[in-house]
C-alpha cells in the first residue's frame, strides 16, 4: 500500500515535476490557484481551519511542503500570510495528524548575503556551509529562516522529522541561462526528484542541506547532503550549456 504524500504549493514548478516523478506515493496536492490534479484541495495555507479540514481528509504520512509567496522581494504583507503564518499551519497540523517527516523547501536565499560578484566568476571559490550562520538577504528569506526554526521546533517537542532543503535555481524548462551566478546554483530537474525522494527516504531526522546540481565552481556545499542523505547529483550546468 502506497504512503500518502501531500505536496503544497503542487501547481507550482517545483510542485508539477514532483507529483508527475514521485510515483511511489499516493499523492494529494494543496494549492491557492486553480488545478485539475485529482487529488486536489484549493486552499489557503495562512486559513488554519482550511489547513485542517484537508488534514483530516487525506491523513498524510509525508508532507512537501512548497506553498509560499516565491518571489524573492514579496511585500512583507505575503510573506507574513503565506510563507510565515502557512507555514506554521501546516507543522501545527502535521503535529496534530502525526505526519512522519516534512521536506521543507527553504532557499539559497537564507545566506544570500555571503554572496558578491566575486563567488560568481571564481573557479574554486569558497563555499558557504549549512553551518555559516545565516544571512538572510530580504523578508523572503527570513521566512524561509523561521521556516527551518520551526521545523527543528517541532522536532525537538514534538519528535516531527524535517529535512529542510536550501533549494537554488530550478527552472521551468530545466534549461540553465548564461547567467554566472544561476549557473553555480542551478538544480536540474532530475536531480531535484532524486533529493527529494533521499530526503523521504533518509533515516535522518533532522537536516538542512543545499540543493544544487553538481555545478562546476559552486560556492554552496552540498557535501553533507552527499554525505548524510545519499544524495549524488549527476548533471553541471556548465556541461549542459
């Protein structure tokens, strides 16, 4: 019998390669927007009741959990309501349902202010670790910072595995650009599935790892995702450019 996965966020880029590569799961999909996905509920995450209703319906096992306003200088009004107040919603709930482990899509964005042009022309530059301390570049992603705060809360008091994934550049025709910094954080879609289905997988139970593809010259590490989770990205983007 086939575990039940809730993927939020599902009509998303990242939510549509996901729910079409993660076969071995029975799959329900929450998003705000219009979809013709089967197992699919329409809500907003920062409405807690609506939260639970699904919840209680689908009774998931696992939860990927994508669902936030993306862009990356978002008013602080949206982040608020959907990727700060949604998110906590949804640990409150898998908390409430007893969901096994949550994939936390959190950003690059959480240390974006490491970065300088510097990083981006480098061959071998220094990379920045999970165990930098953070510095966030704007609202986004200090959402995505509380986002990994309540994941590790809701570990340690309430025993809720968390893989938190600093995801880079996934992009909608997996195709990456010239562009010197989206080149280094690039994660193709192949590769992508395969870090999510390790990180589902994993006996880990609490992690935060980046999620890069094995870009030539990248400054993030991905070394204990390699490490601890199994993770062995095959595409550059420098190959595929």
């Amino acid at each position: 019998m086939k575990k039940k996965l809730l993927i939020t966020g599902i009509e998303g880029t990242i939510g549509r390669i996901l729910r079409e590569a993660l076969s071995g799961y029975e799959i329900y999909g929450v998003d705000i927007k219009d979809s013709r996905f089967p197992k699919y509920f329409k809500v907003d995450i920062s409405d807690y009741p609506m939260v639970e209703e699904v919840f209680r319906e689908v009774m998931p096992d696992y939860v990927v959990h994508l669902a936030a306003d993306p862009r990356v200088h978002a008013p602080w009004e949206s982040v608020l309501k959907n990727n700060i107040i949604g998110t906590r919603n949804i640990y409150e709930c898998a908390k409430k349902f007893g969901v096994k482990k949550i994939v936390f899509a959190s950003s690059n964005h959480v240390t974006g202010c490491y970065e300088n042009p510097e990083l981006y022309s480098k061959e071998n530059p220094r990379k920045i670790t999970v165990y930098d301390p953070i510095r966030p570049d704007g609202d986004y992603a200090v959402s995505k910072v509380f986002g990994e705060a309540l994941a590790r809360e809701y570990f340690e008091l309430y025993g809720i595995s968390s893989i938190c994934l600093r995801i880079g550049a996934v992009l909608r025709d997996n195709d990456p650009p010239r562009d010197k910094r989206l080149m280094k954080i690039w994660l193709s879609h192949n590769d992508l599935i395969q870090l999510v289905e390790k990180s589902l997988s994993s006996d880990v139970k609490f992690g935060i790892y980046y999620g890069i593809s094995n870009n030539r010259g990248s400054f993030l590490d991905i070394s204990n995702a390699r490490r601890e989770l199994g993770y062995k990205p095959q595409d550059d983007a420098f190959q595929m450019a």
